[in-house]
C-alpha cells in the first residue's frame, strides 16, 4: 500500500478509536494526551454576561482536557448569578461548548452608585444596565413582591409593561407609575387583576375620559380615582368610579 494511502488508513483508524472510546466513556489515557487539551470554548446564549465572565466561572486548568468530567463544570455555571441553567458539550479535538439561558431582569433598582438590574425574584443581577435594561421600570427597591408583579404584567400585557415609569411598595401594595398615573395592585395580584385594569383603562381611554388611579385590589371590581363624575367600566369589570 502506497505511503499515503497508509496516512489515511492511520487517521481514520485513529478516527473509529476516538469515536468508541467516546461511546465508552472516553478511557482515562484519553485525557492524558496532548491532542485532546481545551483550547477553545465557545459560548452561546451570553447576552448580558460577558462571554469572558463565563469562561472564568468554568475554572479549567492548564491542562484540561474535553473528555473530563462535564458535570462539575454545568453546576460551576449554575452557580454564577444571572445563569439560569448551562450546559457544557465537547467537539473533538479541542473545543468546549457553552450554552447559557439567563436570567431576564424586570425592573433596574437603586444601588449604590447607580442603577442595577433586578429580576422577578427581586435579585439583583451583575448585568450592565446600559447594555442588559435600558428600558425597564425602576422598583424603588429590590423586591420580590414588586417583581413578581412586574413579571404578570409583563406576561399578560405588554404594552401596559413597556409604559410603566415606577414600581414600589405601598403599606404592602404594589403601586405601578405611568404617564402621570396610578395603578394599585394587591401583593397576591392575578392575571385577572391585570386584565381587569387594563380593560378599564382602555374603556376610559375610547371615552377619553382622564383618572389618576386605577385600584385593583378589590375583588371583582376595579376603582377609577381622580375622576369628575364618576365613570363606570366595560361589563364584567365591576369598575367604579370615585372621585378624588
């Protein structure tokens, strides 16, 4: 057999006896060569963490190799604030793969020397607000209860989201800022409160009547404040009007 024919018999030899070791379990002689080093890392999903945070969070070695053991390296990631979960992969001969999910911030909260993102927990998260939250509500504090709130308001209504200013604890309630208004919610508000605000805002909004609160804390009805005479809202909101 002619000498080149020979190199690629060899290699693709070397190939199978990769790949089955692989199947096998990767034997321990394995992670001992050279070949099989991390020499490259490539991460996917880092939007708000710096790809080069994530990185360092994996603490390899110098001489790591891709067929070590992947689980100390997930939980590593898990670990890091603002990961919501991480899977690390491996493609031959010398390269980690990094899949991150983040957490998503709800709100920027105060903090010492500026604005940090906040997420629906009430946890602060290492994100650069610049880069990760230029637009989102500023909770007066970082709090769960502001945040979990936020977080059905965002769910269930969009564009009601994008416009609020402010979010912040009033004896205990959730009071959300927007164009010079309002709304009340209860600590345990439900996407039926949500729902129900929204559909009087938007009944007084086509009868362009102005109001300063909207209170939905009430079951099965919403108070409008600040309004001369009282208007009511569409049925089945059990909205009632209530002068300031």
């Amino acid at each position: 057999m002619a000498p080149g024919r020979l190199r690629r018999a060899a290699r693709i030899l070397a190939g199978l006896a990769v790949a089955g070791g692989v199947a096998l379990g990767a034997p321990p002689a394995f992670r001992r060569l050279e070949f099989f080093r991390v020499r490259r890392i490539e991460v996917t999903g880092a939007h708000y963490l710096a790809p080069e945070a994530v990185v360092a969070a994996l603490r390899l070695g110098p001489k790591a190799s891709v067929f070590d053991d992947l689980g100390p390296l997930e939980r590593r990631l898990a670990a890091v604030p603002g990961v919501a979960r991480g899977e690390v992969g491996r493609r031959l001969p010398g390269t980690l793969t990094v899949a991150i999910a983040e957490i998503e911030p709800i709100a920027l909260t105060p903090r010492p020397g500026g604005l940090a993102p906040m997420d629906a927990r009430g946890r602060v998260l290492p994100y650069d607000p610049s880069r990760a939250a230029p637009d989102l509500p500023i909770a007066t504090a970082a709090d769960s209860v502001v945040g979990r709130v936020l977080s059905l308001v965002r769910e269930h209504d969009p564009a009601l989201f994008a416009r609020i200013a402010t979010a912040g604890r009033v004896a205990g309630d959730v009071v959300l800022e927007l164009d010079g208004r309002r709304l009340w919610f209860d600590r345990g508000a439900t996407a039926e409160d949500i729902r129900a605000v929204t559909a009087v805002a938007q009944d007084l909004t086509r009868q362009r009547r102005d109001y300063q609160e909207l209170d939905g804390r009430f079951a099965g009805q919403v108070v409008v404040r600040g309004m001369d005479p009282p208007a009511r809202g569409p049925a089945g909101t059990g909205a009632r009007g209530r002068g300031a």
